[in-house]
C-alpha cells in the first residue's frame, strides 16, 4: 500500500474517524491502533511482523533495566557509612551491568539488521558461483523478505536506548507508548529516523486534537509531495529506467539520466517527506524535518546537513562524535600536534570518524561495492572541505570574488548538483563495465531523438515547469516556511494555487503500470 494510492486514502480517512472518537487525552491509543493496522496491511508476509515486535520489545526492556540499575545505584550511594573507595566500586558494578545490557541488546537488534539485510546478497552471490563453477546452471537462491522500514526503526530504537545508557534522559515506562514511537505509520516506510525526545514528547502530548490549522496545512503539504512524486519524480523515473542502465546510448542520453535521476531522488523523497508530514500534522505531532533545500548548500559537508536530515543526525551523534573522542583518535590528535603542517594535522584528526562514518552510512544504504564506494567518495570530499577550507575561503578572499552575489550561488548549486550526480553515478547498482561504457559515451554526444524514451516533448515540458516550482518554492523558503507565506496570502489566491497543484496531480500525474514508479525510492532502505 503506497502512501499516493486509493487505499492509503482510505486507511488515513479511517484513521481520523478512530482519532476523533477516542477523548483527546487517549488519542495516541487510536494512532496505535491505525499504526500496527497499518504495518499489518503493508507487509506482504504477515509473520515477519515479529520483529518490529522484538526490536521495540528488547529495546523498551533493556532501557527500563538501565534506569532500575541507575535507581538502585544513586539509593546505595546514599549509604551513611560508605566512603569514596566504596562509592567507586558501586558506579564501576552498576556501569558494568549497564553495559553488558546495552550491549547484549545492540547485537540482538543490530544482529537482525544485519542479517536480514546481507543474507538476500551473500546468498544471490554464492547461487552465481555455483552457477559458474558447478555448474549447475541455475543461479536463483532463496530470498528473504525484508520487515518494513526496518532500517528506521531499529535506527530510532538504538538512538533511544543510547540516549538512555548516557543518561541523557529517562527510560519510558509505558510499553505502549515506546511501541508507537517505533511503528508510528507516517513514519515507519521512510522515515525519519525521530529522537524520541522529539517525536515521543509529540505522542505524549497531554491532549491530542484536530486543529483546522494544522488540517489545512497538512493538506497543503500532502498535495504538494503528490506534485513532487507523481508529477516529476515519476515522470523523470520514466526515462532514467529507460536509458541508465541500458547499453548503447549516446552520452547525451546518460548525461540527462544522470541528471533527471538526481531530479527523481530529490522529488521523490522529499515529497514522501511532504505527505507522511502532512499526515503526522492532521494527528496534531509534528515529524522533524528531513529536508532544507540541500542545492541551496554552499558546501558538501551543508549538503548532508540539509539532505536526509535526520539519517545524518543520527551518525553525528551516534557514529561520528563517540569516534571523535574515542582512545584510538585522541591518541592520534595528541601525534599530529607536533606534525608542522596544519592541513596533515586536519586530516589525522578527522579522517577516521570521517571515513567510518561515511562507509557506514553506505553500508545502511546497501551491500553492494557501489555503496562502498558511495561512502567512500563523501567521505573524502568531506575530510578535503574540512581540511581546505579556510585556504578557499583565503583565495576566494585575495581574488576578491563576491561570494554573496547571485551568479556566485549559482555556482555553487551547479558544483552541489554536479557532486551529488556523482555520488549517484557511484551508488545506482551497475558493474564496472556499464561504468565503463557511460564514459566512454561522452566521446559521442550528440542525440537528436529524445522522443523515444517514454516521454513526450510535454513530458519533457512538464518537467521543465516542476523544476521550476521547486526553486520558485526554495526561493520562497529562503525567508520563511512555504505554508505559513501561503496562508498568509489572500483566502482565493490560496485556493487557486492549492486546486492547480490538485488538478496538476490529477491531470498530469504518471499512473498506469508501464513502468513502475509507484514505490518510493528510499523504500528500500
């Protein structure tokens, strides 16, 4: 069931008549019953509901553990007769104990993660080699289903019980509660990736209710992520499932795939962002935020704070600052102080969260060499901006270029754009050799029929004209949030350009079955 189908329609309408009939105080009840009906309907094999189950299970357990040991820590502490040697053979027990559940439950959730997610490639590798060297000419092999969103929640479930281990809070002691927070259905296909600091703190707001305010806004943002998916990302997956991986195409061809597949990537996940937001609203919770315009960034390392927000939060803080004050890196740091370059200083003392930062977070997009690769690529752009950056900003200064002027930014959009093309050259699934052809094509060029790829010259128009929404929609945003300037215009003008994003959806959406865009691209995640 696709959030932009009939029946996510139906579903959400029942699930705002379940919302309005339960009191205000007892809504999260009804968002979870919508939610575990929700995950129950969309799974395509019901069994493996079990481990959404598990996970949110163990986790709530191993946190609520935790905090006892603390509890039971801070009363024997209070102890008269304890002196200070006592006191630290205390804390030394109970953070030991607190460890090993922290621990035990990490690879137990980790564990099926990881399982799940490699078993599908070593299997389909090792059916090849069979293939090829027994030859038993049958390469298939058997396949597991992946649990919807499991990426997700076992990565909000991980940064819960994290949060908890450092006491940064406290553990949640309604069982119910955590399992919403875990299968909460705007967010469980895509994300984001919430804190339940944030998205808990929504569902345990002490009333929940259904504010005109938030409706229309949240129908605002639905229609528009539908103009996002189905009239540009669809349209553009068009002819990049058509040309990138096909051989023979002149270079002309691969260079507007490259281009219309970052087009698609963008507006299909924000938009899957727009919908599941608006959604979330109609409940009264907000989901944070996971997009900020990321071509407006003026730096590779921005970009990731604007793209896929909360993924990128999530390593920050979870990956990338318990490396930088790791053993092993603060022994580094302590070496490169006496090295007399400050750029081979720079680079000690980031590569290594860097570098294992970013291969990990292409290893949670996919097991191939590609997303290695892919990790690999923005872990050295990054660690090269970090490292240069103020001898750019030293040269930019000496030739006096304007960095605050229009043509300026432009370039610095098309350098983004360009190094995200890149990035998903390296990540789409292809092997060496397809590599190989699309370079070898830019040495012919020219293309003079584009008609025969499944668009039409008003494909190609519409296209045109979505792009142009969306950096009409930036600009605007530059300043304030799009839905707060549009409802502070006129009331007809508003419903003007709210039905011609409805009609445009209607009218020019991509529907049908002959090229299948109805799954989100992140889906597989």
């Amino acid at each position: 069931m696709t959030i932009t189908s009939l029946p996510f329609l139906g579903f959400n309408l029942l699930a705002v008549v379940l919302f309005l009939i339960f009191p205000p105080k007892h809504r999260w009840i009804a968002l979870l019953i919508s939610s575990v009906a929700f995950y129950w309907i969309a799974l395509s094999a019901k069994p493996i509901i079990v481990f959404i189950f598990i996970t949110s299970l163990t986790t709530w357990l191993a946190a609520k553990k935790m905090e006892e040991i603390k509890t039971a820590l801070d009363r024997d502490l209070k102890a008269p007769d304890l002196d200070k040697a006592g006191k630290k053979l205390l804390k030394a027990r109970a953070q030991a104990r607190r460890k090993t559940v922290l621990l035990a439950t990490l690879i137990t959730n980790v564990g099926i993660l990881v399982v799940l997610k490699l078993f599908n490639y070593f299997t389909d590798a090792f059916a090849m080699l069979a293939g090829i060297f027994m030859g038993t000419g049958d390469a298939s092999a058997a396949r597991l289903i992946m649990p919807l969103g499991i990426s997700y929640y076992t990565f909000a479930t991980i940064g819960y019980l994290l949060d908890v281990y450092w006491k940064r809070y406290a553990a949640e002691t309604n069982f119910a509660r955590f399992l919403l927070f875990a299968i909460y259905y705007p967010h469980i296909m895509q994300g984001p990736i919430s804190r339940y600091t944030k998205l808990g703190a929504e569902l345990k707001k002490p009333e929940l209710r259904l504010r005109w305010n938030n409706f229309v806004v949240g129908m605002e943002s639905i229609v528009l992520g539908c103009f996002k998916k189905l009239v540009i990302a669809d349209r553009a997956g068009i002819f990049v499932g058509s040309t990138l991986k096909v051989p023979g195409m002149k270079g002309s061809v691969y260079l507007l795939a490259l281009i219309l597949d970052a087009i698609q990537i963008y507006a299909d996940f924000s938009g899957y962002m727009d919908i599941v937001s608006g959604v979330s609203k109609m409940f009264d919770v907000e989901l944070e935020q996971n997009f900020n315009h990321p071509f407006l960034a003026k730096s590779v390392p921005e970009f990731w704070r604007r793209w896929h927000m909360s993924l990128g939060s999530w390593f920050k803080d979870y990956v990338y600052y318990p490396l930088t004050v790791s053993k092993t890196v603060k022994d580094l740091n302590k070496k490169a102080k006496n090295m007399k370059s400050p750029h081979l200083k720079t680079v000690v003392s980031v590569i290594i969260p860097v570098m294992v930062t970013w291969l990990l977070t292409g290893l949670w997009h996919g097991t191939g060499s590609g997303y290695v690769a892919w990790g690999i690529y923005y872990g050295t752009l990054i660690t090269l901006s970090v490292t240069f950056e103020e001898d750019i900003r030293n040269i930019l200064q000496k030739l006096r270029v304007n960095t605050e002027c229009f043509s300026y930014r432009l370039f610095q959009t098309i350098k983004i754009f360009c190094i995200f093309m890149g990035g998903r050259f390296l990540g789409t699934p292809m092997d060496l050799g397809q590599r190989a052809e699309i370079f070898r094509s830019f040495r012919n060029m020219i293309e003079t029929e584009f008609l025969s790829f499944g668009l039409t010259a008003t494909d190609y128009l519409v296209l045109f004209m979505g792009v142009v929404v969306l950096i009409t929609i930036a600009a605007i945003e530059v300043r304030e949030d799009v839905f707060t300037w549009l409802n502070k215009q006129n009331r007809i003008f508003c419903a003007i350009v709210l039905y011609a994003f409805m009609f445009a959806v209607l009218l020019l959406g991509i529907y049908g079955t002959h090229y299948d865009t109805s799954n989100f691209m992140y889906q597989q995640f």
